[in-house]
C-alpha cells in the first residue's frame, strides 16, 4: 500500500513538472532570440498585460491526483468528505437525529463555532437520503417575518440575512456560487372584519422587531392588486422585505455539502434505540425522580439487519415529523401517570397537500404569497402562469399519515372555490401536478420544543415547528449550537420554546399559523 501511495505521489509530480516544463518553454525561447540563425525572434506585443492564473489547472491536477490515490487505496469508495454509506464512526461528539434542514443547520452551526478545527466529532444519521418524505423538500419554500411572537419574528429576520449572504456563509472553494431561487415578493394577509383587530396588533408587533410590514385598505388593496376580489376583507398585510420564497432543495443540499466539507460526518441508516445509564434523585417533596444520560446510539443499517453503536456524548432529536417516536426511544413519556417521566414529546406528522395549477390569465409576475381569510394560501410558482398553494384541513378531517397519496377532491372541493373567490382569474384553471407531505405537529400549542430535555440531561430537540422549520431552521441552527457549546442562548432567547412549559402547562401562542 505504501509503495502504490509513493508511485501515485511521484507520477502527481511528474504530472506538475511536466506541467511546469510546458509553462517553462516559451518563457526559455523568449531569453535565447539569437540561439538558431533561421529561427524567427519574437515579436514585441503592446497592449494590455495578460495576468498569470496561478490555479489554472490546479483542479484538474487535483482530480488526477485523488484519482490515483484513490486507485492506491484499498476498495473504491474513497472520499474525501468523510460521507460514510457503511458503518457509522464508534464514537462521536454528537450525534444528530434527523438529516433534514434542521438537522444539517445545527451541524453547520456547531463546526462554524467550534473553539478549533476537528474539535468535534458530528455525526447525522438520516434514513433516507433521497429525501422522498422529507419536510424540508416537500414544503412551499416560504419565508415570512409576519408572526406574532417576537421570537418567530426574529427567527426569520436572521434566517433572511443569512440567505442575502449565503455565499459568505455556505461557499466551497472551486465551485460554483450557490443560487437557491429566491424570490422576493412578500406575503399578503387577509383579514375579515373580525380578525382586523389582531392583524392591526400583529403588525404592531412586527413592527416593533424591526420588520418592514404595511396595512393595507380594501381601496389601497386593490389599487395595488387589481386582479383581487377584496369582499369580505376589511385590512391587509403586506411584507416589503425579507420575505417569499425559495427553492428548498437547492438550499439543503448546500448546508449538507458544507457542513461535510468541514467534516461532518454523514451516516446512512436509521436509529433504532438508546442506551442510557440512570441516577436517581429525591424532590424536597419526596418524590423519586430518575434521571438518564444516553450513553450509545443505535442505529439499524440500510437493508441489512445489522445494527451499529456510536458511544456518543450528547444527542440531538432533529428527526421532524418523527421526533415523538425517538423522544419515546429514550424513555420520555414512557413513565408512571402524573409523573414527570410522563410528558410526551407533542409532535406528530400531519399530512398536508400541495397543488400546481396552470392559469395563463392569473395575477402574474408581482404576485406574492397570499393568506386568504379562509386559510387558502397560493403564490406564484416561475414565470410560465403556474401557481401553487392549498389548504390545511380542519381537526376532524385530518388525512391519514400512512402514506403520502394525494386526495385531488380536497382541491375541487375545498380549496378551488376559495381560490376562485378571491381570484377570478383561477375559476378557469388546470392542475398539473400536486405532492403531499408531512409537517411535525406541536399538538400542544403549534411551536416548537428546542433545548434540553430535563431528565434526559443530554438529549437536546429541535423540533415541532408546525410548517415553519424551513425558514426558522438557519436560526434555529445557530441558537442550539450556541446552547450546546456555551450552555446558553447568545442570537436569540428560545427560552420560552423549552419543553418545561409542556410540563408546566403553559401553552405559547402564535396567531400567524398558516
């Protein structure tokens, strides 16, 4: 083996001198002018300089290079990332649950604050790396700073600068700059007479936080949107910044790649269970309370039966829609009736659908996102008169999670008249395609559970974001790292979101849910 690596690295350098000799040659004909009778002199060129590229063709010698270093190696799965599709590392600084948006952005965010390069071991394990149930790829790709708790509101301000600058932020070297599509044309929401009084409260809010939002009058509102039908609306919202829409996708897979980059590690399977080591304490009420710390991850691999172990020192539940299910692998709401060990995690999936239609006279180019006061929701989808939008159906209609089949009659029934109201313009339309997927339900109060658990004292959650887990995520990241590494919220409090208030009953309230 160390003889193959020393003929791989003596033919990189033959490759470079010979790379060199050819760059050496015209500069050897240009000292010698007078060295053959017959041979013509240069001649002298004026004009601009030309500027030496001292990378051109660094990166196909490069790519030579790992090609025959790879052939050196032992098998031919060599890559330089640290992907592993086998098994995952023995041991791990910390192990994240869930290789979605959230997930990813918290690995990011731990590398990028990291006290030195390497200092931490991060393993994602994800299940299914073509994504096809995934939350993140599945969603409309909105991003909205019109909520109303203050923390929502930052959340997004933060996730919005950071898109402005993804480059500074997720940029490889020698590769292209990262376009994730974002278009920014603000949300609208619509208000009925009864719920103008807490749209004019919301804005207020918003407004305090910084955020760029107008109310609009049914005249101004269809001064500036002739194609809309203002009955029954009594005021409007309008984002002027730092909202719309991207390709969620596109943005995913460039955290994944850096955060890789950076050396983290990616893992192809499944988490199965944990295995913790208990400790018991007593409350001044003499109640007996067991408090655990995982100890190991255990995680099933890909069409095999066998099972892998990471000794780990923390862990962290990102897995969304499936969040309740691991909490559960850790003993949370498996205790004895009114006990502590009794609360559940409260997040479940919920299926929710997503329509394409195609409508050649509709709103057009400076349509935004529009909330009508039904619930129905749609924006533009490109430029070619495709729109997309739905509706999330009431409690007791709620689709069956087994599968992610699409109900088409909910369109035509539920969703198409409300469109049409609203838009004359979509009583004629055609739907072209249509996808479901699942959102991580809070059933509790509809906001998400971020920070550690208090009784499994080194299991930290991320999730419960209730449709709203894409745009909170790249904030989201950064404020679980910071809890990890300094024991302490510094961008933004999330105090509030912890998973003491299920257990202390307090639900949270947020007005703006979609």
């Amino acid at each position: 083996l160390l003889l193959r690596l020393e003929r791989a690295h003596s033919g990189f350098r033959m490759l470079r001198g010979k790379v060199l000799l050819g760059r050496l040659r015209p500069l050897g004909a240009a000292a010698r002018p007078f060295a053959c009778p017959v041979e013509p002199r240069r001649q002298f060129r004026t004009g601009e300089p030309r500027q030496l590229d001292r990378f051109k063709g660094f990166g196909k010698e490069m790519a030579e290079f790992r090609k025959k270093v790879k052939e050196a190696l032992p098998g031919s799965d060599w890559n330089p990332r640290g992907i592993s599709q086998d098994l995952p590392p023995d041991r791990a600084d910390v192990v994240i649950v869930g290789g979605g948006i959230v997930g990813w952005s918290i690995a990011f965010w731990l590398k990028m604050t990291e006290s030195h390069r390497n200092a931490l071991q991060v393993v994602v394990v994800e299940r299914d790396l073509q994504y096809t149930k995934a939350s993140t790829v599945l969603s409309v790709g909105g991003i909205r700073q019109q909520f109303s708790l203050p923390e929502n509101i930052k959340l997004s301000q933060f996730s919005a600068e950071f898109l402005r600058t993804i480059n500074d932020y997720l940029a490889i070297f020698n590769e292209p700059p990262i376009d994730i599509q974002y278009n920014p044309s603000g949300y609208l929401f619509l208000a009925s007479e009864n719920e103008a009084t807490v749209l004019e409260e919301n804005v207020q809010i918003q407004r305090a936080e910084g955020a760029q939002v107008s109310l609009l009058s049914p005249t101004q509102l269809k001064k500036k949107f002739p194609w809309l039908n203002t009955d029954g609306v009594a005021l409007a919202s309008y984002g002027l910044e730092n909202e719309g829409w991207f390709d969620p996708w596109s943005l995913l897979n460039a955290l994944r790649r850096k955060a890789m980059s950076m050396g983290v590690i990616q893992n192809l399977g499944e988490v199965t269970s944990f295995n913790r080591d208990y400790n018991e304490m007593v409350t001044p009420d003499g109640e007996i309370v067991t408090l655990s710390r995982i100890m190991y991850t255990n995680v099933k691999m890909p069409d095999s039966l066998q099972h892998s172990r990471i000794e780990c020192c923390l862990v962290v539940n990102a897995a969304g829609a499936w969040s309740g299910r691991v909490a559960e692998m850790a003993g949370i709401g498996t205790g004895p009736p009114d006990s502590l060990a009794s609360f559940k995690l409260p997040v479940e999936p919920k299926k929710r659908y997503v329509y394409v239609w195609h409508c050649p006279d509709g709103p057009g180019l400076e349509t935004p996102m529009l909330i009508d006061t039904t619930g129905a929701y749609f924006r533009r989808e490109g430029i070619g008169g495709n729109y997309l939008g739905s509706l999330s159906p009431p409690e007791e209609e709620e689709p069956d999670i087994q599968d992610l089949e699409v109900d088409h009659e909910f369109f035509q029934e539920k969703v198409w008249p409300k469109l049409a109201h609203r838009v004359p313009a979509f009583e004629s339309l055609k739907v072209k395609s249509a996808w479901a997927g699942y959102y991580d339900y809070n059933t509790f109060d509809q906001n998400p559970v971020i920070g550690l658990h208090p009784l499994v004292n080194n299991l930290y959650f991320a999730t419960g974001f209730s449709g709203h887990g894409l745009q909170h995520s790249l904030a989201v990241g950064k404020c679980v790292a910071e809890l990890i590494l300094d024991g302490e919220y510094k961008t933004i409090d999330l105090e509030r979101f912890s998973f003491e208030r299920v257990i202390r009953g307090e639900k949270i309230l947020e007005r703006n849910i979609v």
